[in-house]
C-alpha cells in the first residue's frame, strides 16, 4: 500500500514537472525512461494530445529510439489513424527488425483492419525473437478464427498451450473452436494427455473440467475442479468455475459456497458478486439477488447485465419504477440488447408511460424480430386502447418472421373477434387449432363473458370431433 502510493506520488510529480516544461517553458531534463512513462500516462487515460506533445519533444531528444517510435504507433493506433500506426512500425522495423514487440503491434492493426493474412505473417515473424511464443501462437489462432478457419485455429491454440497450460485465453478460446467444430468430445483425450504426463497439473485438471462443463456433464466438471483445488487450495478460478456448474445443475447453496471461497482467495470482483446475484435471483430471494448485483455495479459501472440483473429482481417484486431506473442504466451501455429495450418497455407500460413503451418495443422488435414476445406484448397495448386494427398489423408482421407460432393464430383470432371480423377470425382459428389444439385456452383470457365462451368452446368442440372422427 506504501510502495504504491509513494510510486503515485513520483508519478504525480514527473507529470507536474513536464506539464510546467510545457506551460512555462521551464528548464527540465528527462530522460527516456521518464518519457516513456509521462506518454503512457497520458495515453492510459485517453489524453491523446498530451501524449503526443510528450512524443514530439522526446523525439526531438531521442530520435532514434524504437520504443518511443512504438508509443508514437500505438497512439496512432489507438485512434484510428492505422496507416501512419503502420509507416512508423516500419520505421521502427528498419531500426530494430529483432524486436518481437513491432510485429506483435503490427499484427493488432493488421487484425484490427481485417488483413488477417498480413497478421498472420506478422506473428510468424515475431515468432523468430520474442520468448512469449504461446503468445504468438494464441494471437495467430485468433487471427485464423476471424477468417473462420478453426481448423488452423485449433492447431494455434494447442502450439500455445503446449508452450504454457496456463494460457488462459488459449484454452477458453480452443474450448470455443472445439464446439464450433464439433470436436469438444474428442478434446478430452488431449486433456488427459497432459494430466497423464503431469497428474499433479491443476491447470489441466482446471481446463477439463471447462471442457466437462461445456458438454454438460456437470457431476465430471465438478470432480474435476475438486482434483485442481485439491493441488492447489487456493485456486480461486477452480473454486468461480465450481460454483458456475453448481449453479446450472441448481445446488445453488454449494454455488454461493464455492463463490464465497472464490471471494476469500482472491477478494471482490465484479464477475462473482454478479453470479451470486444470479443465484439469488434463481432461489426468489430478490432483496439479496438486488444486493449482489448492486455491489457488482459498484465495482465496475459498466458491468451492464449486473445492472439489467438489479432490474429483474426489483421487476419481480412489482418494483417497477426503480426497475425501469436500472433497465435504463443497463441500456445505455449496451443500446443494441434487445432483452434490454423489452424490459423497459414493459416496465414504461407498467408505469403508464404507453409512448415510450410502443417506442421501446419497436426498438427491439428492430433487433430481434424473431421473439415472439416482442410482437405479442407490443400489439397487446394497441388492443387494451382498442386500437384493433393496428394490433392485427402489428401482429400479422411478427407471423411474418414467425409463421408457424401457433400463439399468433389464437392471438390474432382474438382481436379479430374484437374487431367484428369473425370469418378471418374462424379462419386463424381453424389454423391455430391444428398447429397447437391445447393451447386455446389462450382464447379465453379475452372474453371473460360467459355466453362468448361457451360459443367458443362450441366451435372448438366441434373442430376437435370433426378432426378426430
């Protein structure tokens, strides 16, 4: 704690001095080192004027520097001016072609602008200097996986892996290939490779039980991750990955239990607090789901679906204001969740707020035309204001992406019903009745009018034995 604040403290006074050096144009000598600190502040923080005056007078003093050549392309990368990101990566190249660092960058822009066959051959030049091989190799197999080439990808992923087992993102990202490929299952045996060669590996044992879990044999998961914490007791991902397959196969008491070790090894983080969130939610104690998902938020702001979580939990106790003040928060980090928009435009229904609700359901329906619910839930307001024939198009463009629902047909029986057009009522009826005979009972939710009911059933009844005979 002293350690860090004494460094904070020099670094506050070296951006004093230069920003006096600036300003003042007073006299003050910086060595590289301290240069390359003072561009790195400034660019960690998004301060990219900065950052470039500081490159412009370093490079006035060291013009021959290949690491300040490399800030100078990495700010240039970071916003967006990929060419001369790349013209300076040459220059740096013709400097210092053994350093692994420019061709790791020049693969980033590469990748960045989708010229994944230059990335490629930039990680395959890195490969001849660097000593992070498995980096190399993890960067190349991301590189093959945006071309769609999982095959090359998982050979770049296994090269990484066999350079370091723990190359975490190699291993979730081999895990994905695998799957896509539909290979997972055949995986197990390169995992037991290296457990047979090292059975003492935590790591390996850790890595198969991702795979078990991936293939839902959750009870195999879970021995799994009991043998890597049995090596490693303090082996907080084992303990966070434990408590997810708790939570799928619902033994939520020994999920919370596994995350609160999770949290005793390695302190809070946004990630568990969030799952436990989830599991207090799935139990219906939503004064603790709201709690968890609040203290996720707290430690990252923009931890979006901790935000949403914090909404469903306030929605399930008809908190629907406060719910709608965190489905908003959840929105505005993430505008293009359509989960998101029918959230709050179910709560902005709920609270009466009828326009920004028929406003949010076009939104969504915009994103994900194919839920059903969009189409029933958005069509239903014009119907509860008797705006029949705006619920029937509404409702006869959803069954355009979802012909075959079967709840569209008795939906749209109803509000024709309503709307007095009782022969292309009969009609969706016919249909809805042989796509899906149980589900009329949806009618009656409709009319709850005795005689209206009884006239239903009558025409249901005879369809059934018309049908049957």
């Amino acid at each position: 704690m002293a350690e860090n604040f004494k460094k904070r403290k020099e670094e506050n006074e070296l951006i004093r001095r230069f920003e006096d050096h600036v300003k003042n144009k007073a006299t003050y000598f910086f060595e590289l080192e301290a240069f390359e600190e003072i561009i790195a502040h400034y660019s960690e923080r998004g301060q990219y004027k900065h950052a470039l005056k500081a490159i412009q007078l370093a490079s006035e003093q060291y013009p021959f520097s290949t690491e300040l050549i490399l800030q100078h392309a990495q700010v240039m990368s970071q916003t967006e001016r990929f060419d001369e990101a790349l013209d300076l990566l040459e220059r740096a190249e013709n400097l210092q072609p053994a350093d692994s660092e420019i061709y790791f960058m020049k693969g980033s822009i590469h990748s960045l602008l989708g010229q994944y066959e230059e990335a490629i051959e930039d990680y395959h030049n890195a490969l001849l200097y660097t000593e992070d091989q498995d980096e190399a190799y993890y960067s190349m197999g991301l590189a093959f996986q945006s071309m769609e080439k999982y095959t090359e990808a998982i050979e770049a992923y296994k090269e990484a892996i066999e350079l370091n087992i723990y190359h975490e993102g190699a291993l979730y990202e081999l895990a994905y290939c695998l799957d896509l490929t539909g290979e997972l299952e055949k995986s197990i045996s390169y995992y037991l490779k290296f457990i047979d060669a090292d059975p003492f590996s935590q790591a390996a044992w850790y890595n198969l039980g991702i795979v078990y879990n991936k293939l839902e044999r959750f009870d195999e998961a879970i021995e799994a991750y009991e043998y890597a914490i049995a090596i490693e007791q303090h082996f907080s991902s084992a303990f966070f990955n434990m408590g997810n397959t708790y939570a799928q196969m619902k033994q939520y008491p020994k999920a919370l239990d596994a995350y609160r070790k999770t949290i005793d090894i390695e302190g809070a983080s946004p990630e568990v607090y969030y799952q436990m969130g989830v599991v207090y939610q799935q139990l219906e104690q939503f004064d603790l789901g709201l709690k968890y998902y609040q203290k996720a938020t707290k430690l990252d702001t923009m931890y979006d679906e901790a935000w949403f979580g914090a909404g469903k939990c306030l929605e399930s106790q008809d908190k629907w204001y406060q719910a709608l003040h965190f489905y908003n928060k959840a929105l505005k980090l993430d505008h293009e969740n359509p989960e998101y928009w029918k959230a709050v435009a179910d709560c902005e229904y709920r609270v009466g707020n009828t326009i920004s609700s028929l406003d949010a359901y076009e939104e969504a329906s915009m994103l994900d035309p194919e839920d059903r619910d969009i189409w029933l839930n958005w069509s239903f307001i014009y119907f509860e204001q008797g705006e029949y024939d705006k619920a029937i198009d509404l409702l006869l463009t959803g069954m355009e992406e979802r012909p075959d629902e079967a709840i569209f047909f008795y939906r749209l029986t109803a509000y024709l019903i309503s709307a007095g057009k009782y022969k292309e009522a009969f009609n969706y009826l016919e249909n809805a009745l042989i796509l899906d005979f149980e589900g009329h009972t949806a009618l009656y939710e409709f009319f709850p009018k005795l005689e209206t009911q009884k006239a239903l059933f009558r025409i249901i009844e005879q369809f059934r034995k018309d049908n049957l005979e």
